[in-house]
C-alpha cells in the first residue's frame, strides 16, 4: 500500500490498473501519475490504484519471436463514481481518455512531449486534460500541436481554482 487515501475518497472509488512485466514479451506501466494505492502480486504484476480525478500516462507494449505486436500510450483521468468512462484493457473500471495513439512513432512522439512538459519543472499529472485532449487531435490530423508553457499552466490553475 502507498500512503493514506485522499480525505473522502474510499477504495471502492479507485480506478485501478494492472501492470505487468513480462521481459520482452509484455509490458504495461505507467508513465505519470500520482498513485494512492500499489498492491503487488509477484515480482512482475501489481495494481496501482488512482483517486477520481487523477491524470495518469498508461503504456502497453507487446511483443514475440517477430517483432512488436502492440505499443500503446493513453492518457487517462480516473472517474468518479457514476460518472461516464471509456473502457480501457487493464483499467477497471474505465476511465475518461483524454489521449489515445498507437504504433511506436506516436507512441515515442507523446513520450517526448511529456518529457518537454516535465524539463519545464511540471508534473504531467497536473497538465490541464485539455492538453491531453489537444495533443491527441493534433496528432491524429498530423498537424503539430501547440506546445504547454508555464504561461498555460498557470492559467490552467488559475482556472481549476474558479470551478470545475
């Protein structure tokens, strides 16, 4: 177990993930986010679990004697509950996607942006989901997307302190 639940949050609230290591043949972990609850199983599968409202990146990657079969990133934020979620292999139960790509080069190229978002001294987790969502419409429409600045972040935070 990591740490104490965030006050009001119980552990039937949790958007739970599964992750797996399985060397070159499976992998799924996170990329961000900010767990509240870590249960392992064995030394290559464990379940993070994530309060309603936590962003977090989940990758996927699989592979066998040919090559890569899947590489998959998405960036999700957990739901509350009775809130309307998007299934999501391995994410029970679900939660709201903000992005979605696969094949490796999106893959590598999400995984580059999030690394620009964090030399900037932020927490991908508190990028405004707005983002998230902008990054990924650009990206399917092969376009380049805006990049996140400490200019946006702060009216990112200035917004969330006005209302949901």
């Amino acid at each position: 177990m990591i740490g104490r639940l965030p006050p009001g949050v119980t552990p039937a609230m949790l958007t739970r993930v599964e992750l797996l290591w399985i060397e070159k043949q499976v992998e799924r972990w996170i990329r961000f986010g900010r767990e509240v609850e870590e249960v392992i199983h064995d030394r290559s599968r464990r379940v993070l679990g994530f309060a309603p409202g936590s962003v977090f990146a989940y990758v996927r990657w699989a592979a066998n004697d040919h090559g890569t079969l899947v590489s998959r990133i998405d960036i999700a934020r957990a739901v509350s509950p009775g809130e309307p979620f998007s299934t999501l292999p391995y994410v029970r139960p679900g939660a709201d996607i903000l992005l979605r790509q696969s094949g490796w080069p999106k893959v590598e190229a999400v995984l580059q942006h999030i690394d620009a978002v964090e030399a900037l001294g932020l927490d991908a987790a508190e990028v405004a989901p707005d983002h998230w969502r902008h990054l990924h419409h650009r990206m399917q429409a092969s376009e380049p997307p805006r990049a996140y600045t400490l200019a946006r972040h702060q009216a990112w935070l200035k917004r969330r302190q006005v209302g949901p």
